[in-house]
RNA sequence: CGGGGUGUAGCGCAGCCCGGUCAGCGCGCCGCGUUUGGGACGCGGAUGUCGGAGGUUCGAAUCCUCUCACCCCGACCA
C-alpha cells in the first residue's frame, strides 16, 4: 500500500482525551477516532490490525475444533428473561424498542443465544462435544468508558461457548480452550499469564484470565503471584497465608477502655498506643443490598469487596455512608467497634480468630477499647476470608511468597456448569435415555483491546513497537527524496520486490521531508523500515532497521527481501 | 449516580474574573518560491452558528438560567 493511496492522520500533538500512552498512540498515529464515548472508528491502520490479530484467533480456535457463526447483535428481551439475567445485569445492558414497542437489547455477551440456539437444536449426547464461536460487535454501556479500546461501551470480541454431556467432556473442552488462548497469544507476541478470576455476573462454577502483564499506568488490575508455583490469581480471587503471624497470647486480659484523643484513623491510633496495627481491629460498617452489616479485619489489611460480597451473597456492596455508621455506632466516624453494635451481621476475617487480646474501637468518642477478644467480648455471625492479599504473604499453595504486579485483561473463561443450559431448559439426552442440561463454558477474547494492550506493553517515547504478527504492515519503505527519479525508482523496485514475495508493505511516497516521515514511521510503528537515501544509493545499498532497536543493516537493493525475510526471523 | 473540570478553526490552546477593535495564537490545510537524512523557511491565503437554547444589557465568547456533550476521581465492570 501507498501512503498517499491509504488514510493515515497521524496527529503531532497529543489530543486532550486521550491518558494512557497506547490510547494516545492510537489517535496520534491514526489508527482511531471517536465518535462517540467509548464508540470509536477504526481506521486503515487499525482495520488491518485486527483482520491480523483475528486471523490468528480464527487458525487457532478452528485448529482446536470450534466452529465458526455468527449471531446479532440486536436481541429480543424475551431471550434473556429466560435465564433470567434481563433482571440481573443491570444499566449495562443497551435497551431500545422498535417501532412496534417491542423490547430489544443490544448484545453485551451471547451466552442466552447460543444456548437458545441450541435448546430443541440439539438433542443427542452424540452430537456433543460442541463448541461455537464468532468474532462479533459487542455493546456495554459502560459506567464510565474511558482508555480507548481498552474500556469501550462498543468493541469486538470474539466469543466461544462449549456444550459437553458431562464434567469428564467438559474439562477437555476447557483445556483445550485454555491451550488455544495461549497459542494465540504467544503467535501475537504476548506473553500471558492465566489467573484465577471470580465468575462474577457470568455466574458459574470457576474462571480464569488472560493477563498481560505491564509495567505502566495501564494495568488495570493488581495480580498475585507466587515467586515459586503456578499461583496466580487477580486480586479479587487471591487468597494467602500469612508469613509472619502474630504471636498467640496465652492469657486473656480484661478489656479496658481508653482515650484516643484525636486518634481516628489506624495510623493515629497505632502512634498514640504505640502498637502495630496487625493489633487493631477494624470494624466497617457497609451496606449489602442496603442492610447494614459489619466487617471486622486486622488493621493492616485491606477488605476484599468481592470476598464479602460473595460471602454475603448480595448483589450490591457499599460503604455506608456517616449517617448511617453513626446511627448504628451512636458515634463519629472512626472510632466503630463490634462490642455493644446494635443487632447486624458481624462478618469476621478469619485472622482475627487467631488474634488475643486486641484493640477496637469503643463506639464513642474518642475512646478505644484493648484487650478485646472474639467470642468473650463479643460473638461472630460468621468467620471468613474477607480481606485482600499482599506483597509478601505466603503462598496458600506452598512454601513460596507473593508478589503483586499489574495486568491487562485479554482474555477469559468461565466454568458456567449448567446456570444457562438448567434455566433455560436447554436439555439433551444421555446415552440411558436421561434428560440433562449441558455443561457448558464461555470464552472470551478482546479483539480490540488486545492490540491496545500490546502498545501498553511495546511502545517507546516516539511511539508503538509492534509484534509482528498483529503489525498492520511489516515493512514501511521510507524514500528519502521519492521526488528524485532514481530514489523513486528504487523504492517502486524494493515495493514491488516485497509484495511479490507476500510481504505486507507500506511505501511512504509522500513528498514530506525526511523529519516527518521518519517520526510517522517511529509513530506507527512497522517492525521494519527501510530507507532510501542518497549516499547509500550511490552504492545501490538501503537501510534496514527493525523498529526495536537502533541497529542499520545496509543491503544490497536485490537482496533486500532475503534480509528482510531474516530479520523479521529473529524478532517478536 | 455522587464529586471535580472542559466545550473558542482539523489538532493543541489563549481570551472569560474586570462585558465594548477579542475572533486570536501555534501546528495543520491551500498557493508560489527557496529548502530537502529526524516534525524546514519566506511571502500570500482559506477556515469559526465562540457546544445549544433562553435571559440581562445600548452592546455578550465574557454575566445569569436551563440544557447537551466530553474528560478526570469514585461507585461498577459478562
């Protein structure tokens, strides 16, 4: 392709939306624009970006036995009122109605359709194993859509979905699902690790991710590792053990209250009582589904939102407001304990249970309480792991520790076992004639966030370094002077060498000067650039260099798809 | 939805407080010329319902009211 026959606005300045580097890249080197919040165009460079990147996802899953479909985007709302997640998801679903009044929703997700497909379809244990997929537009009004790709309310994603008749079918269909995700990714350059997740909305019995993993802004989550197995869970699902427990006391002490004066927070507290705050005992007030309840951890830890809503088993968790917290402790804010709390869930982290003789607050003001243990002092409704792993705890596998680093989503699968199949009413028959609902799996793949994740990962101060298998070209051919007869012959030769040899290849032959070509080319970033320039032309030679590094081959001009062909070898 | 902020030329912004040569700057764009290996220079030029509606006023980009869009923080995230 010609530069001057494609349409490449690549900005100088930064647009104002745009915070992350990747985001920024994408708009200034015009592979995007906005329409709208979270709706983007995607334009030349961008377009042929994800025909690369979905090319791969398409070898791999057909390779891995998924078949290829595809269904709308627009539904009838009936579908999901069926399994029932028309009342469960919430703002985040796309509503409209047509001309008649019928409800209609804008897909999010096609777990209701596919199953709706298959239900009556699909009657036989013998037709199953089953796995379909399709790479389609999806739609989430978002709550706040923000970083480009990366959180748009419209975005394409491809999404696989698996049929099995029993839990033995079901894992290999995972599996096999879980090796593709990492073919693919490994073939587009990124190097992913898979983690626990929780199931959250999509229900189910267990889910994994696909992380990239960056160092910059744009980790979205924090993720934990351990330094020695396979460990590895988001934040939300990681669990652990604590490396440097507190020691037991033996003896239990009177509880005995005391002034703090002015001393609300953990870290004013500790200071005056001049005590760890693995010895305090926080006591949050929040609100699930509105009903106020009580949260007790240790006061160097972070509650784990996701844990106690789980554990609670409500769809809405939030902090309670002041008003509240003071009406339930009949005191300020800061100074909450379990002792006289009016009658609410006491939900307790269980590392308080292996605590003595602790400090709470005193429900009044200004006025904590030491020496305060559970069971003696006050009673339970329940004991569980409610708070956030840190950097440092052990492993809950092995003897190895954690550590905590951030990470892109770019893919996920749920166990979903029967929760759509079950509700509704998506039945086949077993091999003694039994009426079963299908086990069934959910996988999905950000077709654009993806490559957004790979600038997040590969880019440098003038702009994005792509892997090569999901670059929009491989080669951009940068003729220094194309208006001079002999600089443009050489290019038009190299071009038409590298695309007779099926080389993806993108000339430059605009009659900028060098400056600006060359800050395009570092801008869009082509794994390979070669330049036409006078001196070596002279010795009918060219640059070549691949975009990662500063390193210039000069080549011959009638060798310059050997060496190009050698170099795009030995690179990501 | 709560808190904060921004809408002025394609992009980045100044002007707003204190109403009156304030319709401006840089980049980009068009023309001519010179230049030509890391975002050139000179000369000439085009481009705006100042987000929208209403109001105050002799007069509004500027003050007031309403409204829309977008951005940031939070809640949320299949």
């Amino acid at each position: 392709m010609r530069w001057t026959q494609t349409y490449i606005p690549t900005l100088r300045e930064v647009p104002s939306e745009a915070e992350l580097i990747s985001h920024q890249y994408l708009l200034r080197g015009g592979y995007i624009r906005k329409l709208a919040a979270g709706v983007y165009i995607y334009l030349p460079l961008m377009q042929r970006v994800i025909e690369k990147f979905s090319r791969i996802v398409r070898e791999e899953m057909n390779r891995a036995g998924a078949i290829e479909i595809t269904m709308p985007v627009l539904h009838p709302a009936e579908v999901w009122q069926l399994s029932g997640r028309y009342n469960t998801v919430g703002k985040e679903q796309m509503r409209l109605k047509d001309r008649h009044e019928h409800e209609l929703v804008l897909g999010g997700t096609h777990e209701e359709i596919v199953t709706y497909l298959l239900k009556g379809e699909l009657k036989s244990y013998k037709q199953l194993p089953i796995n379909l997929y399709q790479i389609q537009v999806k739609f989430r009004d978002e709550i706040r859509p923000r970083f480009g790709l990366m959180r748009g309310r419209e975005f394409i994603m491809k999404d696989a979905y698996t049929f099995d008749a029993d839990e033995k079918s079901f894992d290999v269909s995972y599996q096999k699902m879980v090796d593709a995700y990492f073919a693919i990714f490994k073939r587009a350059g990124l190097d992913t690790r898979k983690v626990e997740s929780d199931t959250g909305a999509m229900g189910g019995k267990a889910a994994h991710e696909f992380m990239l993993i960056v160092d910059t802004e744009g980790g979205e989550q924090n993720l934990v590792f351990c330094d020695r197995c396979e460990y590895a869970a988001n934040m939300e699902k990681a669990t652990f053990r604590e490396a440097n427990p507190p020691a037991l006391e033996s003896e239990l002490h009177p509880v005995k209250e005391v002034d703090t004066p002015q001393a609300s927070t953990i870290e004013e507290v500790t200071a005056l009582l001049k005590v760890e705050a693995k010895r305090l005992v926080k006591t949050l007030i929040y609100l699930g589904d509105g009903k106020p309840v009580a949260a007790l951890i240790r006061g160097d830890r972070g509650l784990n939102l996701t844990k106690l809503k789980n554990h609670l088993g409500v769809n809405e968790l939030e902090m309670a407001p002041p008003s509240i917290v003071e009406k339930i402790t009949k005191c300020p804010v800061g100074f909450a304990g379990p002792i006289g709390l009016p009658n609410i869930p006491i939900i307790v982290d269980n590392e308080i249970s292996r605590l003595r003789n602790f400090i709470t607050g005193a429900n009044k003001f200004e006025k904590h309480l030491i020496n305060v243990n559970l069971g003696r002092d006050f009673k339970a409704t329940a004991v569980a792991d409610i708070v956030e792993a840190q950097a440092g705890e052990k492993c809950p596998l092995c003897e190895g520790y954690l550590t905590i680093k951030r990470g892109i989503e770019v893919g996920n699968t749920f166990m979903l076992g029967t929760k759509y199949s079950a509700s509704m009413g998506a039945f086949f028959l077993d091999a003694e004639g039994n009426e079963k609902p299908f086990i069934m799996g959910s996988y999905g793949i950000g077709i654009t966030r993806t490559p957004q994740a790979a600038i997040e990962k590969y880019h440098d101060s003038k702009g994005i370094i792509w892997p090569k298998n999901i670059a929009p070209y491989l080669v951009e051919i940068v003729p220094v002077n194309y208006e001079k007869e002999e600089h443009k012959k050489a290019a038009e030769h190299i071009y038409k060498e590298l695309v007779n040899n099926d080389v993806d290849c993108l000339l430059d032959d605009r009659l900028d000067r060098a400056g600006v070509k060359f800050n395009d080319a570092d801008l869009i970033g082509i794994p390979v650039r070669i330049t036409i320039g006078e001196k070596s032309l002279k010795q009918r030679r060219v640059e070549i260099k691949y975009r990662g590094s500063d390193n210039v081959e000069l080549v011959e001009l009638d060798g310059v798809v050997a060496v190009v062909r050698k170099l795009l070898s030995q690179v990501n």
